[in-house]
C-alpha cells in the first residue's frame, strides 16, 4: 500500500513522510525538486498545477496527502481515484471555520475541501491553526541580530507543531474511523509572538526581543512579498476580526492520545536552524 505525499519537503510533508517510513508505510515523495525530501523516500516528479503532470506520482498509490489551493482540485483528485486510490487527507486551514468567503484564503481551502468531499474517495481534512515553523521566518533577522520585527504583535494564536499535524495525517491515511472527519487542530496554548520570541531566546541562551511592526509598515511589506490577495486576507484575518485562532481545541489530544507539543518543545528540536 503505497503512500503519497505531497510537499514531502515541506513542514509537514516531510514530518509525514519520516512518520510514515519509521512506521513501515511505502511511501512516495511528491515534489517539484526534489530537495528537501527526507532521505529513504522513492521522489516522484509533478507539478499540482499540471494536472497531466501527475500521473507517474499517482499510479499504484493507495491513499494521498495533498495540501488545497491548486487550481484543478476536482481534475487531480479524479485522476488519482481512476489510479486507483481509495483515501485523501487533505491539508486545509482552521479558518475556513465561520470564513468569509471574501477572503481569498478562506476561499481557495473551503472550494479544495469541497473537491475532496465531492471525491468519491475517503477523506479527511485537516484545519490547523498557524504553524509553530512559522517562526523559521525569523532566521534571517535572528542572523542580522537579536531583534525580530513582527505584524500582528498583539494576536494571540494556538500555535501548533507541524509535527502533530503530521501525526493526525498519518493516522487517517493508515488508521480507520477517519472517513468523512474534519479535524480542528491546535497546539496547546495561545501564544503572543512575544512569548514565542522569549521562548526561543531560552532555548538558544540569547537575549531576543520583538518589536512590534506597525500595520502601515506591515501592509506595504507583504504587499510587495506576496499577492495583494494574500496579504489582503491576513488583514482581513487579524485586523478585521476574520479569523480567531486564539481558540485552543482538543481534537488533536483526542486522536493523539496526549497533548499537542509546545513551543518549546518546537524550539529545542529546531534551534540548529537559528544557529
Ligand atoms: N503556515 C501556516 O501557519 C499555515 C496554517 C494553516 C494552513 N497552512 C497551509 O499549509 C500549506 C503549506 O504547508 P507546509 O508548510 O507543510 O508546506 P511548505 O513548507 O510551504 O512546503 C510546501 C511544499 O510543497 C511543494 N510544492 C509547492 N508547490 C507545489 C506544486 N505546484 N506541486 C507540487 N508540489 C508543490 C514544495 O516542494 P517542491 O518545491 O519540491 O515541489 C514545498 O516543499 C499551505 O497550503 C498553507 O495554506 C499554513
């Protein structure tokens, strides 16, 4: 029973594929590269913006990790049902709970969620709150120095490891009772960026401090970063009330069977990468 994984270089991906090969699983790498993928993995080229593009990664696989957003999800998830799989978890985001269509994020999770559930095949969806490795952003100004610069200062969020996520990933792509669940995750607290700059510090002996970035600041910034829709819907999320992600869930405690891992757990497995 071969598994794929899409984005297996990726936070999650990669914490899935490393799961799912310690625990015996087959498992083939989807990636565009190839870099990245946790080594002991078959890598099979494809683009999920190409849907033709994926037929080598999809034949022979039994069950699918696949992230929303690609922009022929009905198209690719009937390819990989007439390859023969029978199961897809798919990668969605907590806030398309309560979402406002409007909102370019809310809407690109909420039309691939639909895709999955309209499938044919077994699914489940994954809604976590923002990711812990979101803190790896920090590693250029953590080299510059001990200052972070941060949008959305003042925003609680339920951080939570990727590894957890994965973890939830890997029990509905092996496990039963998983068929037609969408499941809320969290970490275990919500945390200010202050507190996970100041936790970081611990971890790495240095004395770290973040100083809030204004919102005018914050908006020309991630306007020139990224599309003015994503920028857009991240006001829209935190300055606009469109989002809680404040809201800690035990749905990840439940399915783990212990609680979701902290930040600082987070930090100590990762603080090479601010070295
Ligand atoms: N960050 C957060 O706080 C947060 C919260 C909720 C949901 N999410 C969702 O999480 C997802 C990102 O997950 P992640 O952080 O695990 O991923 P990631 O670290 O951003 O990596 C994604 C991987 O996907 C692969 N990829 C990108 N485009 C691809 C394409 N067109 N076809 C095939 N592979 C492609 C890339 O590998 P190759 O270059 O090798 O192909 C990359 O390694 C996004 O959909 C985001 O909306 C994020």
């Amino acid at each position: 029973m071969t598994i794929l994984v899409a984005g297996a270089a990726g936070n999650i991906g990669a914490e899935l594929t490393k799961s799912l090969l310690a625990d015996g699983h087959p498992v083939r790498a989807l990636s565009r590269s190839g870099r990245g993928v946790p080594a002991g993995v078959d890598v099979v080229a494809g683009d999920l913006n190409d849907r033709a593009s994926l037929a080598p990664a999809f034949a022979g696989v039994e069950a699918a990790y696949l992230m929303a957003g690609y922009p022929d999800m009905p198209g690719v998830l009937a390819d990989l049902r007439a390859a023969g799989a029978r199961r897809v978890v798919l990668l969605s985001t907590g806030a398309v709970v309560g979402g406002d269509l409007d909102n370019y994020v809310v809407r690109f999770n909420v039309v691939s969620e639909a895709a999955v559930r309209d499938s044919g095949l077994s699914w489940t969806v994954l809604r976590p709150s923002g990711f812990m490795s979101n803190a790896l952003q920090w590693i250029p100004q953590l080299r510059a120095g001990n200052v972070v610069t941060e949008p959305f200062a003042d925003v609680p969020i339920a951080t939570i490891d990727p590894l957890d996520i994965a973890a939830v990933a890997a029990l509905a792509l092996t496990g039963d009772g998983h068929d037609r669940r969408s499941y809320r995750l969290t970490g275990p607290a919500a945390i200010l960026p202050a507190d996970r700059i100041r936790i970081l510090g611990a971890v790495l002996d240095r004395d770290l401090r973040l100083v809030p970035e204004s919102d005018g600041h914050a908006r020309r910034r991630m306007t020139a970063e990224m599309p003015a829709d994503i920028a857009d819907a991240f006001f829209q999320f935190f300055r606009r009330g469109g989002y809680d992600d404040a809201i800690v869930d035990d749905t990840a405690t439940r399915l783990l069977g212990r609680p979701p891992r902290t930040f600082t757990d987070w930090a100590r497995d990762h603080a090479a990468a601010f070295q």
